[in-house]
C-alpha cells in the first residue's frame, strides 16, 4: 500500500479530482494549505504597510492506494495538474504500514 | 277700563323685547346686528389664526422630533455594528469579538452614565467649563422642549440623541489600544475619561454658558457644527496617547499583522457613511433646510475623501485597495463633520479632498517614521481629521449657509478673518484636555487596575482570554 501525496495549484483541483476518479481511485483527502516552493510570494498592502506573503494559498490531495494503482494515478495528477510554470506543485510517494476499515475491521488492500 | 291699559302694556313690553329679533330674522344687517356679526366673526378669525400657528409648530416639532430621533438612531448603528465592523475587520482573527466588544460595552455602559449624570455635566448650565448637576438623573428632562439647545422638541429627544454621540467618541479610542487591553481596564478608563475629557469639551463648545460656545455665550466662539472638536480632536488625541502610553503590540512592527477581515471593515466602513447622516444632518437639531444642508456637505464629503485617498495610494503603492477607499471616506467623513453645518457643498469637497490627502500621510507615512503603533489609526483618522476639519470650518464657513452670527460674518471667506483663530483655540484646548486627561486617567488605571494584558493571553488572544469564545467556529 502506497501513499500519494499531491501539492497544486487551487484551480486545478477539479481536473485532478475528476482525472483520479476517472483512473479508479476510489478514496481521497483534500486540504487547502498555504505554502511554496520556488515561487516567489507576492507583497499585499493594508493602509500603506507592505505584507511579503510568501506563504500561498494551495491544495493538497492525499490517497493510500493498492501498489498496482500508484503509476497511473502519478500519470494522470501530473497530467491535469501541469501548467509549466513554477508553482506547479510536486507529488509525494511513500509506504503505508497498515490500513484499517472502521465499519468492520477489513485490513490490507481490501481496506483501501 | 284698568285691564286695556294692563293688555297695552304687556304689548307694548313683548313687543319691545322680540321686535329686535323679528327684525334680525326678517332683516339681517339692519340695527344691532352689523357689529355683532364683526365681532363674532374677528373673533373667529383670531381662534382660527392661533390654531394655524399651532398646527404649524406642531407639524414642525413633528418632522423635527421625527428627523432627530431617526438621527438618534443612525449614530447608534455607527457605533453598533459600524464601528464595531469596522475595527473588528482590521484586527487578527483571534481579537476580532474583543474589539467588538470594547464598542458594545460602551453602547451599554455610557448609557447609564450618561443617565446618572452624564448629560447634565455637558448641558445643564454651570460655568464656563463644566454643566451643573440640574439634570442629574435625568430630572427636569422630559417632553418640554429646551430652548437653548432645540426649541422644537423634547429635552428627551435632544438628550438621547446626544448621548448616541457620548457613546461612540470612548469606543472610537480603542482603535488605539487594540488587542492588548484588559476588558475590565477599558471599561473603567473610558467611562472615566468620557467624565473628565468629554464632558467638558462638550459643555465648552455646545452647553450654555460654555467658555467656546459660538452661541450661547462663549468667552471664545468655537464653530462645531456635529462634534469635530467634541468628538473626533478629543478621541484621536486621547488615543494617540494611549497609543503610547501602552506601548506597542507584541511583534509589532516586525510580524506582519494584516486585517484579518476587510470585508467586515468594509461592512462597518459603509454603515458609518450613512449613519453619519444622522451625525451631521441631525445636528441640525430640525428637519429644515440646515438639515439638508449638513446632509449634502456630509456625502460631499465622504466621497472627495474616499476618491482623494485612492488617488494617493494608488500613485504611491501602484493598486487603489479596498481597505483605503472605505478609509478615505471615513477620514472625509470626521473632517467635515465640524463644518458640515457651516459650509457649502463645493466647500465640503475640497474640506474632503484635503482629508483624504492628509489623513493618508499620516496614517501611511508619518506614522511608521514615529514608530507609535496606533492600531487602526484612530489618532491618524480622527485625531488629524478632527484637527484639519476644525481648522478649515473656520476659514470656509459662510453666512450664507448658516447665519449663525445673526447675520455677521461667519468664516474667513466671509470676512471673519479671527475665526480660523478662534477654531485654533477650541482646537488647542482640546488637544491640552484630552493629553492632561488621558494621561492621568490612565496612569491611576494603570496602578490600580493594570491596562495591558499579560503577554501570554496577548499571544493567546482577546477573545480567548478575556471573553472565553472564538469569533469563528468554523468545525461546529
């Protein structure tokens, strides 16, 4: 069982979201985060003080996934998600231990 | 033979009492009756005149009571949920109710002072600088008009709709001291602080017998039409003492602490345009002309300053913000409110051309070369507007909108060239009042109560601290 962890752009969160349903994906989180990367934060002004927000608005989409799933859902998040520009985001890969279903205690890949 | 002279008689008397009637009936105008008719009908004409003129004056009291009462009103909402908004929308997240309070609580609290004794301390006649205690709960102030102040309504009306002005000048201090003072401290002070700064100031320029009273004699005429001494020189300046006297917000300058709500500002800001109506047009005290006149230098006004502001921020920083434009029009607003019954509408656009200028110097400039941190500008927005308005009432009033010297001269523009000397002094005193007694106020608070919150519940925030709730509790 494998984490994906995908960083993006706000407005591309239906395509992704419509893409990895689409690829059979049955489950996911969504979180609106603020962060960066490469890209530069922009100055906001309130009564003649300048604010450098570095910090930008983004969202991150989180789904455990059976092994065999992972490539595909790479595939597509990166294919809706990309613009070519910096601000992109990036996709995170790592192992899960353990999954657990809490109606009734299924565990492994039929949990997923 | 004896009865025929009898029956003569008895004739001759009826017919002498209703002859005259037989003839009123069948001749009309002829003997008595041309001077009965004249009488009856002059007197008629005298009951109808009286009951004209009465009529008259009770539909004037009518629209007058009608119009200052609604007045009343509107300056309430500019403090609840103008001001409240409008500070509210500029704080951190985490001090958004607690600075909402500290203008509520007033709504409440300067009620019950203003009842007890407030009111006769600014308007009951006393000496140059202070009122006596006549009115002490409210005594005296009932449905009777008082003709010093507004001859056409209740004493009630004129005092709740002064009071409505008692309660927002405290609450527009605590611009100054957001997010770091105790509940408990405020709420002392400003009561305190509206005894000794407020009620003087008003009594010296709008009580009878008040040393700047214009017109109920004052040693020194001060024109202030809706309160630009009385209101916004007093709580700007008080608050640019508070401002240093509690010392700078933890992090401040270096963390950036943005609006965490513009949009409440935003709401707020707009709320305290029209509900300045009725601070300036009901300061007409009538529903007349003067009204309207004060109504129309009050949008001129706002929208000069509101424009004004933009047009600097936007050559200055590159962008015309939201957040300025609703300032523009509140310091455009403060800055005419002295003049608003004085001045003439092309008057009150230049009056709010230099507002936005000014008040946009001070808040964007200025103010970071000082190092105060005088939160959401209360002395940047009232303390100068109140000062620049004060000032330029005395050089733009005219006779011509409100002859308010009997027909002499008003203004510089008019010829009075010593009333722009006159708006100094009342502008002097209240800088002098509100710095001695903000400063003393708040140093006996200081050792009593203790001002600032600890730095641990200022790091926490207000609304956790001092009120035990969270603004937004978005999980519920």
């Amino acid at each position: 069982m494998t984490k994906v962890e995908a960083i993006i752009q706000p407005q591309k969160l239906e395509a992704v979201k419509a893409a990895l349903v689409e690829a059979g994906v049955s489950g996911m989180s969504v979180f609106e985060i603020r962060g960066h990367g490469k890209q530069k934060g922009h100055t906001e002004i309130y009564r003649g003080r300048e604010y450098n927000v570095d910090l930008l608005p983004k969202v991150k989409i989180e789904m455990v996934l059976p092994d065999n799933l992972v490539q595909r859902a790479i595939q597509v998040i990166v294919g809706a998600a990309r613009t070519g520009k910096i601000g992109d985001g990036k996709v995170f890969v790592s192992k899960v231990d353990e999954a657990i279903r809490i109606r009734n205690d299924e565990r492994g890949e039929i949990a997923l | 033979m004896r009865h025929t002279f009898l029956k003569s008689f008895a004739v001759i008397v009826l017919l002498a009492t209703f002859a005259p009637f037989g003839v009123a009936f069948v001749a009309p105008g002829m003997t008595n009756k041309p001077a009965n008719l004249a009488e009856q009908q002059a007197e008629r004409l005298a009951r109808l005149e009286q009951q004209l003129a009465e009529t008259k004056a009770q539909a004037r009291s009518s629209g007058d009571n009608a119009w200052v009462l609604m007045s009343s009103a509107l300056v309430l909402l500019m403090t609840g949920p103008g001001l409240a908004l409008f500070y509210g929308g500029l704080v951190r997240k985490k001090n958004v109710l607690g600075t909402m309070m500290q203008s509520f609580a007033m709504m409440a609290i300067i009620t019950v002072v203003w009842a007890v004794v407030g009111y006769s301390l600014c308007f009951a006649p006393g000496n140059g600088f202070i009122g006596g205690l006549q009115h002490a709960w409210l005594r005296g102030v009932g449905a009777a008009p008082n003709p010093d102040y507004a001859a056409t309504i209740p004493q009630q009306t004129h005092m709740i709709y002064q009071l409505m002005f008692a309660i927002i000048t405290p609450a527009l201090i605590s611009g100054a001291f957001a997010e770091r003072m105790k509940f408990s401290a405020m709420a002392v002070f400003l009561v305190l602080w509206t005894l000794l700064v407020y009620c003087p100031m008003a009594h010296m320029i709008w009580g009878t017998g008040g040393f700047l009273n214009a017109t109920l004699g004052g040693k020194i005429p001060v024109l202030d039409f809706a309160g630009g001494t009385v209101v916004h020189i007093t709580s700007g300046v008080s608050a640019l003492v508070c401002a240093w006297f509690l010392g700078k917000r933890l992090g401040y300058p270096s963390e950036p602490m943005p609006p965490h709500s513009v949009v409440l500002t935003f709401v707020g800001g707009c709320l305290l345009w029209v509900g300045w109506f009725g601070f300036n047009a009901g300061s007409a005290l009538s529903a007349g002309s003067l009204a309207s006149s004060a109504f129309v230098a009050t949008q001129f006004g706002a929208a000069a300053g509101a424009i004004a502001w933009t047009t600097v921020e936007w050559m200055r920083s590159g962008k015309p913000s939201a957040l300025g434009a609703v300032s523009g029009a509140v310091a455009g607003l403060a800055t005419i409110t002295q003049g608003s019954g004085f001045v003439g509408p092309m008057s009150a656009l230049i009056i709010g051309g230099v507002a936005g200028v000014c008040c946009y110097s001070m808040v964007a400039i200025v103010k970071a070369r000082f190092g105060y941190d005088d939160s959401l500008d209360a002395f940047g927005v009232h303390g100068i507007g109140g000062s620049v308005g004060a000032l330029l009432t005395g050089v733009l009033a005219a006779r011509a909108i409100n002859p308010v010297f009997q027909g002499g001269a008003v203004g510089a523009i008019d010829g009075n060239w010593r009333q722009p000397i006159h708006q100094l002094a009342g502008i002097g005193i209240g800088w002098a009042l509100a710095i001695v007694g903000t400063s003393v106020i708040l140093k006996v608070v200081d050792m009593t109560i203790g001002l600032r919150v600890s730095a641990e519940h200022e790091v926490q925030g207000l609304d956790a601290t001092q009120h035990g709730e969270e603004g937004y509790y978005w999980e519920a």
